[in-house]
C-alpha cells in the first residue's frame, strides 16, 4: 500500500503515474496483446529504462496498474459512503458492490485481460479473500438459509470469466451490469 513505501521524490512520482496512465490508455487502445513496454515509455514520455527500473517487468507495471482500483474498492467498501460501504442495509451493500465490481472488471477489461498472462499479483490471496469474506458475510445477513462461501463465490466466478471480455468488446456492458445485479438480487431473494 502506500503507507508502506518511501516518500517518492516529485519527479519521480510524475513519472510513475505517466507510466501508469499511459500503461492504462495503451491497454483501452490497443487490448492486451498488443501493448510493449517500449510502447510504455514512448507514450510515458520516459525512457524504457525508467519503466523497468520502476516496475521490474511487464508483470510488476500490471501488478501495480490491477491493485490501484482493487484497493481503492476495499477501501470503500471498509470505510466509504453507503450503500458500498458501512451504513446500509446488507441488500443493499451486496448489490452495490456487485455494481461496483463489475465496473471495475467493465473499465479496466484489457488490464484484467492482460493480467491473467503474468504470475498472480503478489496480494492476490489477500485480494481474494477479502472479496469472499465480504460478500459472504453479507449473504449470512441476508439469506442464514444458503451456503454463504459457496453461492458467493459462484456469484464472483463469472466477472473473471470470458463472457464478460465478451460481451463488453461486443459493446455490451450495460447488458452484462444488467444480468449481474439481476443474478445477485434473485439469490437476495427468500424462498
């Protein structure tokens, strides 16, 4: 996190977030195959050089560009506003974060794309288990009756699967937001 790192000189922090940013707007233009590090720092304004000495490696540039936004929605759903965060009923905070986690799927697709080519983010257990610890503990709330590890999980599974690369190329994102908050609000629902 970022209280775990060294104050970063000014330069330095400009051009760590150049590379970031233009990592990101690379990956939208051009998807996941398609983008090089030398592509990176030629779009950063900085030299290859500076990009491996900042991130080490394609992996360590998307490590860093996937746990942005995956912090930032802990962070919101541990102490933001409601309904995402504390506040609201358990409903309602389960479906904002399924709202809210398909987005984040939605706008960074060719960063999630491209991060499944490199060895898993070093937090990634720590990710994971939070998103199932959230959404389960909510679940428990909500529907006592349902094995509340498993259906989260089965919840979870598809935002990391093809038919969302699929249908957000397909120019379907509104349909998928639709279809994910319609599966979580039927399993809201009692029997």
């Amino acid at each position: 996190m970022a209280g775990d790192r060294p104050r970063e000189r000014a330069d330095a922090a400009r051009n760590r977030r150049a590379i970031l940013d233009a990592t990101r707007a690379l990956l939208a233009e051009h998807g996941a195959q398609a983008v090089t590090m030398e592509q990176v720092a030629v779009a950063a304004g900085v030299g290859k050089g500076t990009v491996f000495h900042r991130f080490g490696s394609r992996a360590g540039l998307l490590h860093e560009l996937i746990a942005e936004p995956a912090v930032a929605l802990m962070n919101a759903v541990t102490a933001g506003p409601p309904p995402l965060g504390p506040g609201a009923s358990p409903a309602r905070r389960l479906v904002a974060y399924f709202d809210a986690m398909t987005d984040l799927v939605i706008d960074n697709l060719e960063l999630v794309v491209a991060y499944e080519s490199v060895p898993p983010h070093p937090r990634r257990d720590e990710f994971h288990a939070f998103w199932a610890a959230h959404i389960a503990g909510l679940l428990r709330e909500v529907r006592p009756d349902l094995d509340a590890d498993a259906v989260g999980a089965v919840l979870l599974a598809p935002l990391g699967g093809e038919l969302v690369a699929r249908m957000v190329r397909a120019g379907e994102a509104d349909r998928l937001r639709a279809s994910v908050r319609a599966v979580v609000e039927s399993v809201l629902r009692s029997p």
